[in-house]
C-alpha cells in the first residue's frame, strides 16, 4: 500500500481534501473504486460521476468544486495512473537459475540474476542480460543478443543474430528474425528464393505484442527504434526502419524497405507499401492504404489515404449519395419532359439502381 502524499509526491500533483494519510491499495476505474482505491479522471464526459464516487481519492486535472472526496491535480491523470499502476502492478521479476527443464548450450553467455524457465532452448554463442527473463518455451537462437532487464513471454522465437537493447518486453508468440519475403523471378516464372542475410534489431524500451511478426533483413539490419510499441499481430517486412517512440496497432503491416520517423502512429488494420518514407510526428487513421511518402506531421485517413480532413469531408458527402443521384435523376426528367421527351432512358436514374 502507499499513502495519498507519497502518491502526489510521486506523481508530482497536489493534494487537496486530505491530510495524506489514508493508504491507497489499488487503483480502478470511477465506477468499481472503493474507501482505498485511487481513480482517475481522464475524459471530460466521465465527469458527471464524480459527486458519486465512493473512491478513496481521485487524479484530476483542475479542481473539482462537486468532488466529496480527497483530489490529487495533476497536469495528466491518465499518464500519472499509468506511473501509479507501475508501482502496483510491476513487471514480473527474475528468480535467478536455469530451469533443468531447459536447455541451454555450454557456449551460450548468461548474465548475473537471469531467470530460464522450463522449455526455454538458448543455442550457441547466445548472450543474455542481466536481470532478463525467459519465460517457458522461448527459443534463442544462435547469435543472438538479449540485453538487461528484458521479459520475453512464453513461446517468443528470437532466431539467429537478432540483437535486443535493454529493457525490452515481448509479448507470447512473437516472432523476431523469421526470414523475409523475397523471391526473384526466374525462368517460366518460378519464384526463386533471396537467402535472408541480415538481422533484427530492436533497440532500448522497445515493447512488442502477441504473435508480431518482425522479418530479419535481407541484407543489414531490419530496425525497430527506442521506445517504439508494436501492438499484437502486427507485420513488418524485412529492411524496414522505424524511428523512436513509434506506435504501431493492431493488425497493421509495413511492406519492405519502408522508412518510418520518429512518433509516427499507424492505427489498426493500416497497410504501408515498401520503400517509401513516413515523416516524424505522422499519424495515420485505421484501415488506411499508405502508397506515397508522406512528409512529417501528415494527417491522413482513407484507402488510398488522403488528407485526414478531405477525407472527412468525402465521407460526409457519401452519406448524402444517394439522395444525390435521386435529386440528379430528378431535374433530369424534368429536362427531357420540357424537351419533349417524357420517358428518357438512362441507366444511372437512381430508381433503376435500387437507390430511391
């Protein structure tokens, strides 16, 4: 447990309503917080809730005159709740030891206070960090390079020379390494494969989801930058590079050679072609089709994308289509009947195309 003024003094907020003494327990959302728990609030329509919360205390952003309950104001509830669930929920921690139920090859490198559970396999020449942990069925492979204080959930796959900075989390069933997809064309079009010669290299604080898939370079190093999190079931091609703090959604892909800055978010479902270049600050809507390179602190949405507020615009404008083409096959009898023709025959009258 920790005190509401070891809270506000961690979180860097000011206390009102309270001498600091209660001890917090946990932290939950407005409508499941009780007498210990600390909530938050990090949208203003939430707000109506607050003269009724039973909580123990709650993060604001300014001064709550309807609040009953003691109040920490900070400049962001949401980020300080997410500094204060660190603190009540942290990351599993090494137990120091090999597991007998893996294996781990004599040439292999260990570090001080790293933790192999059972079914791990690490292969030759392997090095990994200290304070890192495997947790079972991780396989390392030849080669490769973990660094210090890293979690690998169970069945991550690093394969062959695929370097980890510190502090790296990979989620279950990711795979880092696995060879790129490249083919030439060779006679009568059969499909010649390229040997994968490079590697990955996932730097410092780099987060990754279940079951991403990150292809080794075809020659030099697929790179993802400091701080970057990848979502689950994400795809991203050999040679591609993304800049630091990165954030990749669910089910999205980066086709080959593709260059992203810095802080570019790509939200779910997006599709980015190769060998193009996504600028800094970028953020990209769901589902959009990436084609051209974009320059830094572009906003766009749609497939093909478009300036995210043309977009916006077109979308509106589709709604009202169909009364469009009612209205347009409208004027147009009118015309034809003023001309003397009072049964014209076009086939894009919206009463024929089921638009009416």
């Amino acid at each position: 447990m920790i005190t509401l003024a070891q809270i506000a003094s961690q979180v860097g907020g000011t206390l009102i309503g309270s001498d600091g003494s209660l001890e917090i327990r946990s932290i939950r959302p407005m409508n499941e917080a009780g007498p210990h728990d600390l909530t938050f609030l990090s949208n203003p329509k939430y707000r109506k809730a607050v003269p009724h919360l039973k909580a123990g205390a709650i993060l604001v952003p300014e001064i709550l005159a309807e609040a009953s309950i003691p109040q920490i104001v900070v400049a962001s509830p949401y980020l300080a709740m997410a500094i204060l669930l660190q603190h009540f929920f942290p990351l599993p921690s090494p137990k120091a030891g090999i597991s007998p139920h893996a294996v781990v090859d004599p040439s292999a490198r260990i570090g001080d206070g790293v933790e192999i559970r059972a079914g791990c396999v690490v292969e030759a020449e392997a090095e990994i960090g200290a304070g890192t942990l495997l947790f079972p069925g991780c396989v390392i492979g030849t080669g490769a390079k973990i660094g210090k204080n890293c979690v690998l959930y169970p069945r991550v796959s690093l394969l062959d020379r695929v370097r980890l900075g510190d502090r790296v989390i990979i989620q279950s069933g990711a795979v880092i390494g696995s060879d790129g997809f490249g083919f030439a064309e060779g006679p009568e079009g059969r499909r010649v494969k390229i040997p994968q010669t490079g590697t990955v290299v996932l730097e410092d604080d780099v987060e990754i989801g279940a079951n991403v898939t990150i292809d080794r370079a075809t020659f030099g190093e697929t790179v993802i930058g400091r701080g970057t999190k990848i979502d689950n079931l994400v795809q991203i091609a050999h040679n591609v590079r993304t800049g630091s703090d990165c954030v990749i959604v669910a089910q999205a892909g980066v086709s080959g050679s593709t260059k992203l800055g810095d802080r570019v978010v790509l939200a779910g479902q997006v599709g980015v072609v190769g060998h193009i270049e996504v600028g800094s600050g970028s953020m990209v809507g769901a589902q959009s089709g990436i084609a051209h390179s974009l320059e830094p602190n572009s906003r766009v949405s749609g497939s093909p994308a478009l300036p995210h507020t043309l977009w916006l615009r077109i979308q509106g404008a589709l709604k009202g289509l169909p009364q469009l083409v009612r209205r347009v096959s409208q004027l147009e009898r009118a015309v034809f009947a003023r001309d003397g023709d009072p049964n014209p025959t076009n086939p894009t009258h919206g009463e024929d195309n089921g638009t009416h």
